[in-house]
C-alpha cells in the first residue's frame, strides 16, 4: 500500500508525536529524540495517557501527594510535565484533559502489574479498547503528524500501561491506515483522513550491545567492583550479567537511531522537573528503586507497522538510519544546551 507523504525532510520540518503512559516517561525514553528535533525548530508534540497518579514518590516533602494520602500526584506530576515540556520545546497534551469541564484527564495510572491502582474503575489499563483508540486516533488527526513514537509490545519494560499505550496507538493507527486504504478507492468516498497523509510509526528500542556498555560505563562510574549488585552514591548499579528488560534487542532489530550526547544536559534538566519520581546523577538517573540507568545521550528505534501488527525487519545489510522522518537529522541542533524553560 502506498500511502501519500505530504512533504520530505529536505524540504519543511517534521511534526512527531511521541504517545507515553505517565509523566517522566517521555524525557526518561526519548528526550534526547525530541530535544534533537525541538532544538532543529520541528514541531514535537507529547501525548500523556494518565497523570502517574500511582507513582512512587522520592523526596520525603513531596510524599504527601501519594495515592495512599492525599491523592494529589496527578495534578502535582502535570505541572512537573508542564516544566519538563518547557525545558524540551515540546508540545504536550494529557489524553481527555479538558480544563473547560474540569477534567485533568480520562485515565487514571494503573500502578505497576498486581497493585491496588489496576482495580480502580478508571485506571488505564481498564480502558474500553475501542474508547481509548477512538481518544488517541482523534488526537493524531488533531496534530497530523509526520511520525508517531511510542514503546514496544511490551511497554518498554512491562509495565501495564506502558503495554496499555502501545496497544490503543497501534490500534488506533491501523484504524487510520484502513481509512486511508479506503479513501485510496475511487469507488468509495472519501472518509474522516481527508488529506491527511499516513504516519510512520516507531517503537522504542535499545541495542544489546548498547545496553551492556552503558552498564560497564555505570559500573566504571558508580560502582566499586565487578563483583555484584552494589550500592554508592544512594543508587545501585546493577551487575554486568543481570537480565534485561524486553526492550533490549538484538542490535539488527533497531533500525533507526539518534545520537546527540550533546543534548543530555538538556534531558538531565527537563528529568529534574519530574522530581516527585526521578533523581539525577551525573551522566545518570535512579528511579525509586534507586537502579542507576545511564544517559548516555542515544535512543533507538524500529519502524512498526500497525496493520501487520509487527515491526518491520531491516533490509539484509542495511545501515541504521539517523533519526526518524526522512532517517536524517539535518544539521547541529539550534540551542544545543537551552531550552524553551
């Protein structure tokens, strides 16, 4: 099927749309990307599923907010996303935020897989499928993207709302490439794509061979000996051989990459917007289970192909591209070290 492509990257810049579960998520797992394409003056926009209201809370005054107390970190996590966006240049829009009916969101966070958080009659992972692809499929139609990101079949790493986002964006994509499969027909009429032209999508991925150096540069870095897990500086580095999470792949499956080390400074800060949940190191972060992740200043990616429901294989012997629409980033980033905040 060949689908229109309304411009190419030599000619205007890209929109992308990058679909995420929580807040912290987007600067955690593309920042870079978006910082890359934010500073080069495309048009990058976020979409929040839920407001991480399940989150757990690290610094000590701000853990009052939690679920189980005051039930206030949704709304605390939204101004944290609202700064982070700031930082990054982005655009950023929280799935059924409607401030004229005092809604802040649809979905509620579902808290990790066999907590409380998944029996609460909005958490996300409870979304009525069709409801929530018709939610996102609207808001792709709205901002008429060039690329839509967002993580794997897995979530990245499990979590249900992570899997929860991949499914309704690939649902709601295949809704829209069979709608423009039909426009395609000159027997039938036009339907709601108008002319919209068809979005590439991507998931995010990592390289094995990325993966296990950025734990030998934490090990080198943060940690003491080879031996086993350890602890310094209030985090633990893992050991060399502890598994991986499912979006670690072999480095054949990742197509598309981008690498700008130069722009973590700017993920590190749009990362200390979101300090109810995240705290950062140098060159690295933890999370409230204090696992020290590097930032290495790289992400990657393979196309998705929603229809067929898998990712799309590279062709034998084909190099990665860099960056995602077009496969180019086009010259240094504008503000390499500011954003918009």
């Amino acid at each position: 099927m060949q689908l229109k492509r309304a411009a190419t990257a030599a000619t205007a810049p890209a929109r992308l749309l990058f679909v995420h579960a929580h807040p912290d998520d987007e600067t955690l797992t593309t920042g870079v990307t978006m910082a890359a394409y934010a500073s080069r003056g495309h048009d990058v926009h976020l979409l929040t599923c839920t407001l991480g209201e399940e989150g757990e809370v690290i610094p000590a005054d701000l853990a009052h907010h939690a679920s189980d107390r005051e039930n206030t970190l949704g709304s605390w996590r939204r101004e944290e996303l609202r700064a982070a966006m700031s930082v990054l240049g982005v655009v950023h829009s929280v799935l059924g935020e409607d401030p004229d009916r005092g809604l802040a969101s649809r979905y509620r966070d579902s808290g990790m897989a066999g907590t409380p958080g998944a029996e609460h009659p909005d958490a996300f992972v409870r979304a009525d499928l069709a409801e929530a692809t018709a939610m996102v499929g609207a808001h792709i139609r709205a901002v008429r993207p060039d690329v839509v990101v967002t993580y794997d079949e897995h979530g990245g790493y499990a979590h249900p709302d992570h899997v929860q986002t991949h499914r309704v964006t690939v649902a709601a994509m295949a809704a829209l490439s069979a709608e423009a499969e039909t426009q395609a027909d000159p027997d039938k009429p036009d339907t709601a794509v108008g002319t919209m032209p068809m979005p590439a999508l991507y998931c995010v991925l990592t390289p094995q061979s990325w993966a296990s150096q950025d734990r030998a540069w934490l090990r080198e870095n943060i940690g003491l000996d080879d031996s086993a897990a350890m602890t310094d500086h209030s985090c633990v580095v893992l050991p060399l051989d502890a598994p991986y999470p499912p979006s670690v792949v072999s480095d054949a499956v990742v197509t598309h990459v981008v690498e700008e080390p130069t722009l973590v400074e700017l993920q590190c800060r749009a990362l200390a917007e979101h300090r109810s949940q995240v705290s950062v190191g140098n060159g690295y972060y933890a999370l409230s289970n204090r696992i020290a992740a590097r930032l290495s200043g790289r992400e990657g990616f393979a196309r998705f192909d929603p229809v067929a429901g898998q990712l799309v294989a590279a062709a034998p012997g084909a190099p990665r591209h860099t960056g995602l629409w077009g496969g180019a980033l086009l010259g240094p980033p504008l503000n390499p070290c500011q954003g918009s905040g």
